[in-house]
C-alpha cells in the first residue's frame, strides 16, 4: 500500500502540477520545446508538491490553468496565476517572439496583446495582472487605445521590480 501524504491523488490540482513539470522537464513531451527547451524553469521551491500546494491551492479552482505571467519567466510563486483557458490566450508568444502593446499576434481576436472586444459595452477593455492581482486599465473606443494602456501599464510594472 502506498502511503499518501498530500491527499491529492486524481485530482485536477495534482494533474496542473504533473503537466507543469512534464512540459520542463521531460524533452518526450510535445510541449518541452516550448518550455523546457527553449529554457523555462520550476523554481526550487517547487520542485515540491507539498510547497506547490502551500503556494497555489488557496487560489486554485476548477477549469482555471496554471499561467506565467512573465511567458519568458520561470514557473515560480511570483510569476504564476490561475486563469481560464480564454485569459490564456491572450498571453501566449505568437511564432516564438512576445509580443506587447501595439505588435499584431495572431492568437486573439483583437490581434494586439491586451485588448478585448466587450460586445456588452461595444468597446474595446484592457486589464493586466501583476503578481496575481487583476487590475482594470480602462475601456477604450479602439482596440490600440486598450493595447497602449497594457504596454504602458506593463512598463510600469517592470520599472517598478527593478
């Protein structure tokens, strides 16, 4: 009999830490390339679970993802979030290179890294995350206003961690 010291066999939590740590660290899995491979890190502290657990599971839940904030970062308490699937998306390297503010990407529907079409309000929003708190930027009349604002709150955040 196998002894079980986190409780967390089968679950959605324990498979979101496996997958983080297959996509680094095993050079078989179709996505090291794009992690591992291409030199994303876990960060010492998470090469346990039962720390990985401490550090994320308050904020876990149900069908939300593990993100980076920072996609050339490492995988680390400071640089990681839950996120939908769709929140996602817009944070992703389009042919390799990260794109912000104003570069055109291909893998959301605004084409610009921080800009969403809210069809409710008919404008166009942008929000940023910085150390896993979310933080409204505004809603704009087009979609390179809301794009400006993330790349001049991003830059703000990044001078601010220096």
């Amino acid at each position: 009999m196998t002894y079980i010291r986190h409780g967390m066999n089968k679950t959605a939590f324990l498979r979101a830490y496996k997958n983080m740590r297959q996509r680094v660290e095993n050079p078989n899995n179709p996505q090291f390339k794009d992690y591992g491979g291409r030199g994303i890190v876990i960060c010492e502290r998470w090469q346990s679970f039962l720390n990985f657990r401490d550090d994320m599971y308050a904020t876990w839940k149900p069908n939300l993802t593990l993100d980076r904030i920072d996609n050339n970062g490492p995988y680390s308490p400071e640089n990681c979030r839950w996120t939908t699937r769709r929140e996602q998306m817009a944070n992703r390297r389009p042919g390799g290179v990260w794109a912000v503010g104003l570069e055109p990407i291909k893998t959301n529907t605004s084409g610009l890294v921080g800009a969403h079409f809210a069809k409710k309000q008919g404008k166009w929003i942008s929000q940023i995350s910085i150390s896993r708190k979310h933080h409204w930027l505004g809603t704009f009349d087009t979609k390179e206003e809301a794009a400006e604002a993330y790349r001049l709150a991003r830059a703000a955040a990044s001078k601010a961690n220096v």
